[in-house]
C-alpha cells in the first residue's frame, strides 16, 4: 500500500527512540493479530463472562487470511522496526442505503487493541488518527465503532481522541 504512513515517537524520555510503522495487515502477521485477538477477548471475557467464551478469540486463521486480502474490511498494523507486531486495527467500510437516511460510507473500526508491552505510549492514538485520516482519503463521511460499556479504559480513550456517542445499546438481561 503506497501510502503508509511513519512516525517517530521517544519513549519515557529516553534519548533513544523507537521508529513505528503503520502499514496494511499481510498473511505473515497472522501469529501476531492472533497474540493481539486473544489479549483484547481476555479483556471482555474478564468483565462479561455471560457473553465472551473465556480462551477464545474473533477470528480464526481461514477468516483471518479472508479479511487481509479484502479492500472492504482493511486491517493495519502497528510494527516496530524489526516487524514485530505492537498493535493492530481492523476496519470495515459501510454503506447504508435506506429510504429514510442519507447515502453515507462509514469506516466502522471493528477491533483496536495495543499489545500490553506496548500500551501507554501513544501506538493506540497513532493507530486512530491513521484510520481517521485513511477513511478521510477514502471519502468517508465518518468513522464509528462500539465499545463496550464495562471497558471503561477503551471508553475513555476513544473519548480522549474526540468521538462523541452516536447512539445507545441496551440490554436488559433475563436470566
């Protein structure tokens, strides 16, 4: 992909830096996405139990290789420079053509997770202003996701980068 995108960031203040490159998913980040996929469903698991099937994760491998190769549903990563994966966001393009709403595309952010060794040290942010600026180029009209309500951490980072709630999904358990 010709427009990737690079940045240099200095952690804890230290004289020497750590270059980071975000870049389109490929078949060979397949190990990492899958270290990432089982870090972000132990986070749900934890705290809803009732709905995330503890030691499992959202795609498997087949589904995985599918969605790499597909220009609907890009995923990019974060890498260092030695391409060890730091982070990673999976994204689909969406369209709604309804009667009663206007023809918009969104960029619906599916998955953002930053590997635990990396988090706090602005991979997360970079990775969001990267998709903003990729469904900007792409004529998007907005960019969405859904985070859960018990993931107060991811709740209160996507509000940090300025999203704002667009809508509300409740539930009422009954068992």
């Amino acid at each position: 992909m010709n427009n990737e995108f690079r940045f240099r960031k200095f952690f804890q203040n230290k004289e020497i830096g750590m270059e980071i490159s975000i870049r389109r998913a490929k078949i060979s980040d397949i190990p990492g996405l899958n270290e990432l996929l089982y870090q972000v469903h132990k986070v749900h698991a934890d705290k809803r139990p009732d709905l995330f099937k503890e030691g499992k994760k959202k795609y498997n491998e087949e589904e995985l290789e599918k969605i790499i190769v597909n220009d609907s549903e890009p995923i990019f990563v974060a890498v260092d420079e030695n391409e060890n994966l730091l982070g990673h966001v999976f994204c689909i393009f969406k369209e709604d053509r309804s009667e009663s709403l206007t023809d918009i595309v969104t960029l619906f952010v599916d998955d953002l997770c930053v590997s635990k060794k990396a988090r706090g040290k602005g991979i997360g942010r970079k990775l969001y202003e990267y998709v903003l600026d990729f469904a900007a180029k792409k004529g998007c009209y907005n960019v969405t996701l859904d985070a859960w309500s018990c993931n107060e951490q991811a709740v209160r980072f996507y509000e940090k980068c300025g999203m704002q709630v667009q809508k509300v999904v409740m539930e009422k358990i009954l068992t």
